[in-house]
C-alpha cells in the first residue's frame, strides 16, 4: 500500500467537509475515533502542534461524524459523554442541522 503523500490540516478539513472545528478537534482528541495511521500530529513549534489527516483520515472523520449522527441523542450525546463544555456543546449544537 502506497504511503499518503500529503495531509490537510484540521482547520482545512472542517471547511473542507463543513463541518464545525471544534467538533473535529474534539473527535480527534481521541484517536480511536479515526483509523490508525490517518490522523497525524506535527509539531510546528507550538505546545499544542497541528492535527492533520490523510484522505482516508477525511473519509474515517466523516464516517465516524455520520455514525454518530444515527446514535440516540446523536452529537450532542457525544459531546456529552466526552465530558464537553457545555459552552461548547452549544456552539457546537447551534452549527448542527436541524432535521
């Protein structure tokens, strides 16, 4: 299997699917949430560095952000069950779609 030659950064990736930031940074700040090997950190010279994804790493996040969206109470349970803040949960709920 050829190795990804490029990654895209979390910022890019969350305009590039429309999704909100903050909900993508909080799914990969637990990397079972995406296959391994597709979400890479790189140290840019910050503490915090920058998260990227490979191609795949996109299709795992948009599938795993679709799963979630079938679960009973949907993203905001995930938000809740990994102890959010309920200020962020908001602006993260408010970014949702309505159904």
């Amino acid at each position: 299997m050829a190795r990804p030659t490029h990654v895209y950064t979390i910022e890019y990736v969350a305009t590039l699917i429309g999704e909100n930031l903050e909900l993508l940074q909080e799914v990969a700040s637990n990397s079972d949430n995406i296959d391994y090997g597709e979400m890479i950190h790189a140290y840019d010279g910050t503490e915090e560095g920058i998260t990227t994804f490979t191609d795949r790493g996109i299709e795992s996040l948009q599938g795993f952000l679709a799963d979630v969206r079938t679960w009973e109470g949907g993203v905001r349970q995930f938000l809740v069950d990994s102890q959010c803040d309920p200020e962020m949960i908001e602006r993260i709920m408010a970014d949702e779609p309505k159904s």
